[in-house]
C-alpha cells in the first residue's frame, strides 16, 4: 500500500463505497457490528465497524467531498476526523479508489507470478493445522461415510461445493464412494464463481486452467503437465485461458480436492478447469460457445484413458433474498424441488440437450451454478449412466434464502 496513493481531500468527491462488498450485521461478543464481506480477499479478514457508521456511509456514493458530508450531517463531526475515517476504509479496500485498485492488481500479478495456489478456506470453512485437519476429516467421514457403497461411481462424480460447514454428509457419502479407486489423474470441471470480475481476461473463454500446484493443509496436488498443455495447444478452438487470477480465492475446486486428498492416499494429479457462465446458450443455443463446448468435449474423449476420473463441481438452485429473487426461498421449495427432480433426472440419464432446455426454459431462473461443468462432461461421455448419491436442500432463515445440491455417481 502507498500512502501516497489513499484519498487526502477535502473538497473533492470521495471515492464510493465498493458495490460487490457485502455489509452484514453481526453479533461480536454481544455488541452489534457491520461485517464486510469482500468475495475476492482484499478487504482484510475480519474488518468491521460500528454500526452507528451506516449514516456516513451512505454519504460516501462517490457524489459528496468531506466538505459537503460534513455540512451534510451538520457538523456533528469535524472534516479532519471524516477524513481520518475516509483513509481508514480506503486503507482497508473498501472504497473503489486509486489504492484499492493497486493495491488489487499488485495482489492478483503476485498470485499469477506464484507457482503455488494456496489453500483460500483453510481456518475458516475447515481446520488450518493438518492434525486437527485429520481429526475433522476422520469425525466426519466416520459419521456419514458410506461402508460398502452400492453406487459406487467407475468414472465421474457430480458433487456440491456448498461451505462444509453447511452440511458435512453429503461430501462424506459422496466421496467416501471413491475410497476403492485409484486414479493416476483428475480432472477437475468446476463452477466458476469470480471469472465475471475480469471480463477483459475472460471474454469468449469458457474455460480457465491453472498449472499451479494446490497446497492443503495435509497435502500438495500437483498439475497433469502433459494434459494441460494440450487443452493449452488448442486454446483458441476450446476457447481455454491460462490467465489464472480466477482460480485464486475459488472455492469449488478447493474443497473437492480436500475431501479427495483423503480419501486418496496414493499419488495422483490434477487438471483443474474451472468453467465459465454458459449464459450465451440461453440465448444462441447453436451459436460460437457451443462450437466451443463441443471442440473441447471432443478433445476430453481423446485424451481419456482407464487411469482418469472427473470431479464436477457445482450446486444445484441458489434461490431467496439473498440472490434476488423478491420472494422467500421458503415460498419457491416446491417449486424448485421439481425443478431439481427433473435436473437430476436428465443429469442421471446422460440427457444434456435436456439440461440445457431446463435451464433454458426460464433464462435460469434458479441460478443453477453447477450446469456449466455438468454439460460439459456430460457432452464429452454420453453413454454414461449416473446414480443419485444424495440430495440436500439448506435454508439459510435468517436471510430467506437456500441453496440445493446432489451428488451424481457416474
């Protein structure tokens, strides 16, 4: 951070508060506080603020200078001390300002330039330290593992990548189905959450590689090298990135490599893809993306040998408050739960031109976050069967808001 570069004026208009930033009222140790939630990790962990700031923070829309805010609130607090709390948040990246921005590019150039990705969830949605890592695991895996699984999957498994903190029974009965298998690489079809941040990177690239390793807490998985630059040679008709700064807080990777790191204890690598919105075929079904999904479906079934299996990451309906919708998630169950029933239906059967005319049906009314990786694989094997090894619904009360997710054997 340089100094140089924090607000320091009186008289020209503050820099506004970041729109993607999320305040949430929470309760810390009995006393109120306004929690900002930054979904691509500038905003330093923890930051919080009295909630007697909301009526200053209201003011700082990029309209009013420290002069004008401060007749605003007549007064009742001196120009030094507002701009004291203005470069306080501006330090913190909480403003769309000249730091934040450098302080962003200097963070997302370092991750690019590094050889590893680091664990983004370790300490928050599981244990840092490997030994509390392997206690968690092995609590969780005894409790709702799966002994003897009948479904056990040959070639691909369709999992969630909801926080596991949310729910840990459906990781442990879906992956405790893949303990008897030993494959030599995975590949990873994953949903793409944080791509849409950099349309400049990303524009007609459905699908973004990284060859970092990733490092756990109990473990590094490294890069299939052989595979990834094959996707890389065909770039341009697979539309495949290797500017990686969206791989670097994703989650839907991440936590399928936890669980397959230990259910797996023998060596294996990885091809992590995260995939795209496919947003494009809701409205030109035939157009240049499908072209582009195909050329890539047709290289996975080239590439494919006995030693490969697939991890697709992705959720089901992300629907409520919380995601826009005017109505309570509570409201839209049994709507949704339908709608589930025939994703999963047509998933399970190999059906993706089905999939897509669900999704397509509404422009994606549910928000299905895992079709993207889930229509590509299944484009790439269609004599696959899947069986249904579990389906969740979470409802998020407090925020009339839920999230629903399967698990698919193939």
């Amino acid at each position: 951070m340089s100094e140089a570069k924090i607000f320091n004026s009186a008289n020209h208009p503050v820099p506004p508060v970041r729109r993607d930033l999320h305040l949430i009222p929470l309760d810390h140790n009995g006393e109120q506080v306004l929690y900002f939630h930054d979904s691509l990790g500038y905003v330093p962990a923890n930051f919080a603020l009295h909630p007697q700031v909301e009526p200053i923070l209201s003011l700082i829309n990029g309209s009013f200078s420290i002069e004008q805010m401060s007749r605003a609130i007549q007064g009742k607090i001196d120009q030094e001390q507002l701009l004291e709390f203005v470069q306080l948040l501006d330090r913190n990246c909480i403003l769309e300002s000249g730091n934040y921005r450098h302080i962003a590019e200097h963070k997302e150039k370092a991750f690019e330039a590094s050889l590893v990705r680091p664990a983004s969830l370790a300490g928050e949605s599981y244990p840092a330290d490997k030994n509390e890592l392997h206690e968690y695991l092995e609590q969780m895996f005894n409790a709702f593992g799966v002994e003897n699984a009948s479904k056990q999957p040959e070639k691909a498994l369709y999992a969630p990548h909801i926080d596991p903190r949310v729910d840990q029974q459906v990781y442990a009965a879906a992956f405790s189905s893949l303990k008897n298998l030993q494959p030599a690489r995975v590949v990873i079809l994953a949903t793409s959450h944080y791509s849409g941040y950099y349309p400049e990177l990303y524009d007609n690239t459905p699908f973004i590689g990284t060859d970092k390793v990733f490092e756990l807490p109990h473990g590094s998985i490294p890069v299939d090298m052989d595979y990834f630059r094959k996707l890389d040679a065909h770039s341009d008709s697979i539309g495949f990135s290797v500017s990686d700064r969206a791989h670097r807080i994703e989650h839907s990777i991440e936590l399928h490599l936890l669980f397959a790191r230990y259910i797996w204890d023998h060596e294996f690598s990885i091809v992590p893809v995260l995939v795209n919105t496919f947003e494009d075929l809701l409205y030109k079904p035939d157009g240049h993306l499908n072209d582009q999904i195909h050329a890539m479906t047709s290289l996975m079934r080239e590439m494919d040998d006995d030693d490969t299996f697939y991890l697709i990451s992705g959720d089901l309906a992300h629907v409520g408050k919380k995601f826009g919708d005017p109505d309570p998630a509570s409201s839209m169950r049994r709507d949704v739960e339908l709608f589930d029933k025939h994703f999963i239906d047509s998933a399970t059967k190999n059906k993706p031109d089905h999939l897509n005319e669900l999704v397509r049906k509404e422009y994606d009314r549910f928000r299905i976050c895992g079709f993207p990786p889930l229509y590509t694989f299944l484009n790439a094997f269609p004599v696959l069967q899947g069986d249904l090894l579990g389906y969740h619904w979470w409802d998020e009360r407090e925020r009339e808001s839920a999230v629903s997710f399967a698990a698919i054997g193939y």
